[in-house]
C-alpha cells in the first residue's frame, strides 16, 4: 500500500512539475511577446515624434515664408501707392505744362 501510495505522490509530484515548467515557458513566451509589442511600441513612437519634429519644422518654415510674403506685400503695397501719387503728381504737371504751352 504504501508502494502505491509513493507511486501516487510521485505521479501527482511528476504533473505539477510538468506543469510548473509548462507554465514557466507560457510565461516566457507571453514575456517575449509582450517585449516584441514594446520594442514595436517603441520604434512607432519613435517614428511618430519624428514625424511631429518634422510637422513642427515644416510648419516654422512655412509660417516664415508667409511672414516674408506678407512683408513683401507690404512693401508692395506701398510701392503702389506711392507710383498713384507720383502718377497724380506727373498728371498735374503735364496739365500745368500744357496749359501754359497752348495758353500762349
């Protein structure tokens, strides 16, 4: 009887071994998944705070070539309006000089 009995315990022994090393490999391959998912985690992140560096530095660029445009605009602008009055200026004297060319 106590034959079977060791059998018994060595039998029940046996399977929980089994099963502790098959729940430690589980375990492992859970663990390494788990790091692949944050070694991919990672690489994505790292793509996507590149990718926002790059927005950001586009969107500077951008931003200053508007602020360029718009000075340039400006300056145009006032060009413009200086010519109109050089212009109005040029008109008034022709009138001026005609007047006194045929009024003779």
């Amino acid at each position: 009887m106590k034959k079977r009995l060791d059998i018994f315990i060595d039998v029940i022994y046996n399977s929980f071994e089994k099963v502790q090393y098959l729940t430690g490999e589980y375990l492992t391959k859970i663990g390494n998944k788990v790091n692949i998912f944050k070694n991919k985690s990672e690489l994505i992140n790292a793509s996507y705070n590149s990718l926002i560096a790059e927005k950001q530095t586009m969107e500077k660029s951008l931003l200053s070539e508007l602020n360029s445009l718009k000075e340039t605009d400006n300056k145009l602008i006032l060009q413009i309006k200086e010519y109109k009055f050089k212009n109005e200026n040029l008109k008034n004297d022709i009138e001026v000089l005609q007047e006194m060319f045929f009024s003779k």
